[in-house]
C-alpha cells in the first residue's frame, strides 16, 4: 500500500533524508520510530503530496506522489503533528463541514461527528468556537477529523504526543477499530511504548534512513535475552535468562543457597529504548514537541 524506495531531501546541504526504504503492506500497522529531527515528519509530508522529494520514489495504493497526486490524496488521511482546524468555526461545525468535504454518507454525517466528539471528550466543548480550545483540545478535534472518513491509508504524525492518557487510549481504540475495518496505517512516534502496543512492524529511524525494522519482538532479541535483576544491599546484580519460570526459579535457587541478600528482584526484558541504545549508541531523545508554532526543529 505504501513503497518508498531511496527517499532523499535536503535542505541545503543538510541531507534530511538519505535514501529512506519502506514498505508497508496492506492492512499493516508500521511504525516510524525516532528521536526528533530523525526525518520522519518530512517523510510523512512527501508521502501525503506536501513536499516534493529530490530523490527517489513514493506511491500510495499504486500512485506515484509526484505524477498522480490527487489519486494519492484520495487514498490518504493525514493528522500532522500539528493541528489544522479552523478555530473560528465550532468543533462541530468543523466536523460537520469535514463530513461534508469527505462524501460522508447521509447516515454517517448524522451519527460520525457526534461519536467521534464523544469519544475524544469533546461533546461539552462541541459548540464553542475552536478559538477557545486547549492545545489539548484542538489535537483531539484534529484527530476526530482525520478519522472521520475511512481512508484506505491513514498517517498520522506523532498522534499521541500532548494527549492526556484517556485521550490517547481513546486514540488507539480508534486507530484499533480502523485497522480491524482493512486501513492501512503509518504512525510516527517518539514512544517506544505506542510503537510496541500498535504496531505490527517498526522501522527506526534515524538520520533520515532505516537502521532497523522488525517486529518489536525481533527489534527486543536483537538487543540481547531477558535479564533477572537483582538489588542487594552492595548493588545491582544480572543474571541472563530465557524468561521461563524454571530458568528464573533456577536463578532464584542459586540465590538463596549463595547467601545472597534480595531487597527487590524482577525480570528485565529489553525495552526499544534499549533497542536504541544498542543500534544508534544513543538513547532515543524522547522530548516530545509541544510548541505548535515550532515548525523548524533542531537535530539532536
Ligand atoms: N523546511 C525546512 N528547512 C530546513 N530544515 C528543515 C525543514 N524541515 C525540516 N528540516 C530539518 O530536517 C530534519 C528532520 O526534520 P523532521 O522530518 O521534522 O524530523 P522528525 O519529524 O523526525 O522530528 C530536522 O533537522 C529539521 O530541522
Ligand atoms: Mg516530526
């Protein structure tokens, strides 16, 4: 549904993205995982028509970017990083008018909009000027109008980032029910954690190329075997295991006949961060963005 082969912006001699690969098959869930400035809203723009590349080739469901862009916009739905509704309108008058905009059926233009505002607790703010929102809010209303249709690919930059945690619940429900419903999905994220939890497959990012990708579990073995730590009185102890309960009940034994004294013990299993860590030697920088006038963002 999604083919990206060599993918190459600069800005000046700044290459932004340097021969990006991906390929997301129909029905997919694939993450872009990356610190901030790793390329990944610049991918999501030249994917969705925004951008021009210097290099390389894009198509959606079979469309080329750059020869047949309004095939591709009609595939699409796309909730950038930041929010893009009209604040002198209503919440609903922008669901409505978006309703309107996307061919929504007579019956879903009645029940949609008022689901969606429910869904992401907005029903009491549904008829006070968008002008008047939180940050927060605005988000919200972003999403709920990226969802309301049922694109065949929906892209979504960062969706999560400055939502409150029932929001962002609310959001993979959504994101859940789409998938379920035969969409496509790309998702940016900086969260190792939404990446693990929605996904069917993560690509990481960095320096505007693909240093990995993989299911989470392939990306989490790369990184090494789960670890029983143990926190005794002079310090940290690991000790590896295949995480089976004999295995842990093994290391466990061995502890007592040593003598040792336990104050806390678990079972450490590698996390993306890790995951991270281990391919780039850096920790991803999970600063989120949270100014929505920031369009130009520093690299690490
Ligand atoms: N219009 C632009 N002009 C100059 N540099 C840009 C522009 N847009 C993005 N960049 C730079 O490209 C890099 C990647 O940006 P971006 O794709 O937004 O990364 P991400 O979304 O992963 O945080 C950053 O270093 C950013 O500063
Ligand atoms: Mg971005």
């Amino acid at each position: 549904m999604i083919t990206i082969r060599g993918l190459r912006k600069a800005y000046g001699d700044h290459a932004v993205l340097d021969g990006l690969d991906l390929d997301v098959a129909q029905g997919e869930v694939v993450a872009l995982l990356g610190p901030n400035g790793a390329g990944k809203t610049t991918t999501v723009r030249i994917l969705s028509t925004l951008l021009a590349p210097d290099e390389g080739t894009v198509t959606v469901a079979g469309h080329d970017v750059v020869r047949e862009p309004a095939r591709v916009r009609a595939a699409i739905s796309l909730t950038g990083q930041f929010a893009a509704v009209d604040s002198l309108l209503t919440g609903e008058e922008n669901l409505h008018l978006m309703a309107r905009l996307a061919h929504l059926s007579r019956a879903e233009r009645r029940t949609r909009p008022a689901a969606l505002l429910e869904l992401f607790d907005l029903t009491d703010a549904a008829r006070r000027p968008v002008k008047t929102y939180s940050g927060g809010m605005r988000r919200r209303l972003d999403l709920a109008v990226s969802l309301l249709s049922r694109p065949q690919v929906l892209v979504l930059d960062e969706p999560t980032t400055g939502l409150d945690p029932r929001s962002r619940n609310a959001l993979w429900a959504v994101i859940e029910d789409a998938v379920a419903a035969g969409t496509t999905v790309l998702l940016t994220t900086q969260y190792l954690e939404e990446a693990d939890r929605l996904a069917d497959r993560v690509a990481v990012v960095d320096h505007g190329r693909v240093i990995a990708s993989g299911t989470a579990d392939e990306l989490k073995r790369q990184v090494g075997a789960a670890q029983v730590e143990l926190t005794t009185p002079t310090g940290v102890e690991r000790v590896e295991t295949d995480g089976s309960v004999p295995d842990v009940r093994r290391i466990l034994a061995d502890v007592e006949r040593r003598g040792l004294v336990v104050e806390r013990w678990q079972v450490r299993t590698p996390t993306l961060d890790d995951v991270f860590l281990t391919l780039t030697g850096q920790p991803a920088d999970a600063v989120p963005d949270a100014a929505p006038t920031r369009t130009l963002q520093e690299t690490r």
